[in-house]
C-alpha cells in the first residue's frame, strides 16, 4: 500500500467515529514522521476549514445562557494572561537567543491561539517561510504533547469539568486542541473550553493591529468570523426549536470535523519541520508553555481564578 492509499485510510478512519481526538492526532503524526505528505497545502487549506466549521457545528450543542457565562467571566483572565504571556515569552526568547520575529510569533501563538494566531500576525511582520515554519513547528508540536497529557495531569489531579475546561482554555495553545482534550474530559469542560478559547482567539486582531501599526504594516488583517457564527448557532441552539432535533446531529458532526481537523494537523508534522524547528526555539516555546500551564493550574486549583 502506497503513502496516498494509507494517507485515505487514515482519513476515512478519522470520520468514521471509530478513533477519539487524541488517536487521530497521533495517527497523523505516525503518519507524518513515516511517509511524504501526497496533499500538503490542501490537508493544510481543508483542516483551517474544518476546524472553523467544527466549531461552528459544536455551538449547536452548547447553551447560550453557559456560553455568555463563561465568556463574560473569562475574559480577565483572558486578558492578563495574553499580556504577561506576551511579555514572558519575548523575555524567554531573547534570553535563549531566538531572532526576534519567530520569538515573538512563538509568543503570540502560545498567549493566544496557536497556528491561527501566527498566521494572522506573520505576513504583518512579513515573517520569512522559514520563520513561520519554525513557529508553527514549534507550537504544533507541543499542541501534540498537550493533547494527551492534559487530561491525564486533569484526571490525576481530580479537577472538575469547570476548572479543567478553564485551564485548557488559557494553556493549550491551539483551539482544535482545546476542543479535543475538553472534549475527552466531559460535556461541561467542552463548553467552557471552546468559549474562553474563543474569546482568547477575538485578541488576534487587537494584537495584530497593533503589531501593523508598531511596524507600519498595510498588510490587510483577516478577523476570525467563524467565532461570530459559534455565537449564532448557540443562539439558534437555545432558542429556536426548529434545530431542537438537529441540535445533537449537528454537534456530533462538529466532533467528527474536529477529529478529522486533528489527524490533518497530525500529517503535517514531518521530520524535517522537527529539523526546521531547532533547539532554542523549541526551548523557548516548552518554557513559555511550562511556565503558562503551571502558573494557570496553581491559581485554578487554589480558586484564585474560577469559573
């Protein structure tokens, strides 16, 4: 069986609702580190699409009531956590001596929302393709590992649905990753993991504007619309009994595009984007990341900050 043939294989497996999110991930990346990709640029145009349509999917399952909670409440910490993240994160790169845009695209992805935050910021500071694949080596990579071992480091610790939801949302770095492990810890955590991720990916376009007008940028800024359309399906979710029936359809497909989404992100990861990567910004992105994770779990767990 030839690299195209096992690459369909793994696809259709993903939506078949056999595998969960953290097997398709890594079935992906089994995949991605064996074989040349057959399909780079489209796995990588068709996952960006089914991960805004996933999510959009799930609003159809959640309460808008929950939603607007959580979305409300979060936004603090949303707020202070991307400032000091940002700031951190420049100091860890200059200390470990990472040239200055991928630094600061490794901190942007990590205080916000990952691949989608460096892809809005990037051509803004007319980052090179070398310096957009080491950014986003770098934060699909942890993606990965944050993937499997936050539910197990969730599980351990005995934390509710809410303070696990809360945590994913402002330490994992990519938004199909949140969905995914909040996903596997429980129906609530879901809920207040995409909102406050959500929320968190809204301060890519303040960051990036900002960024234009630091560096004089034209550079046309795309806005995340499909975060207004989560909101939408939420309200129809709520209060219209028409999509009543097609409320648990429609969120099951939501989790289906999202496993999908992950097996993509998973095929894309190859040997030489672990070359390109290097060592000090991957040391820059685990510190950053370590320190963001900890600092967050400490302050939930002794109920400085809760939702």
């Amino acid at each position: 069986m030839n690299a195209k043939n096992i690459f369909f294989v793994g696809l259709v497996v993903a939506a078949s609702g056999l595998i969960s999110t953290p097997w398709a991930l890594l079935a992906g990346l089994v995949y991605g580190l064996s074989f040349p990709h057959p399909y780079p640029l489209d796995a990588k145009k068709l996952s960006a699409f089914l991960l805004q349509a996933s999510i959009v999917g799930l609003g159809f399952g959640m309460n808008l009531h929950e939603v607007v909670r959580a979305g409300r409440t979060g936004f603090l910490y949303t707020a202070l956590s991307i400032s000091l993240a940002m700031l951190l994160g420049l100091g860890i790169g200059r200390l470990f001596k990472v040239p200055h845009t991928s630094s600061l695209l490794i901190s942007v992805g990590t205080a916000i929302c990952g691949g989608s935050a460096i892809a809005a910021v990037g051509p803004v500071l007319n980052a090179g393709e070398e310096e957009m694949a080491v950014s986003l080596g770098t934060v699909f990579v942890l993606n990965s590992v944050a993937l499997f071992l936050f539910p197990v480091i969730g599980y351990v610790l005995h934390l509710t649905q809410r303070q696990f939801g809360l945590w994913s949302a402002l330490a994992i770095h990519d938004t199909s990753s949140v969905v995914g492990a909040t996903a596997k810890y429980g129906p609530v955590a879901l809920m207040i993991g995409t909102t406050i991720k959500l929320a968190r990916a809204l301060w890519i376009v303040p960051v990036a504007i900002t960024v234009a007008i630091l560096k004089r940028s034209k550079t046309r800024i795309k806005w995340p619309w499909f975060i207004l359309l989560f909101c939408l399906a939420a309200v129809a979710g709520t209060y219209l009994p028409l999509f009543g029936p097609l409320d648990p359809r429609l969120s099951t497909l939501g989790k289906t595009g999202l496993t999908v989404t992950l097996y993509l992100i998973g095929t894309g990861i190859s040997k030489s984007t672990l070359k390109q990567v290097g060592p000090r910004p991957l040391l820059q992105g685990i510190l950053l990341w370590a320190i963001v994770a900890i600092a967050s779990l400490t302050l939930i767990r002794f109920g400085f900050i809760s939702i």
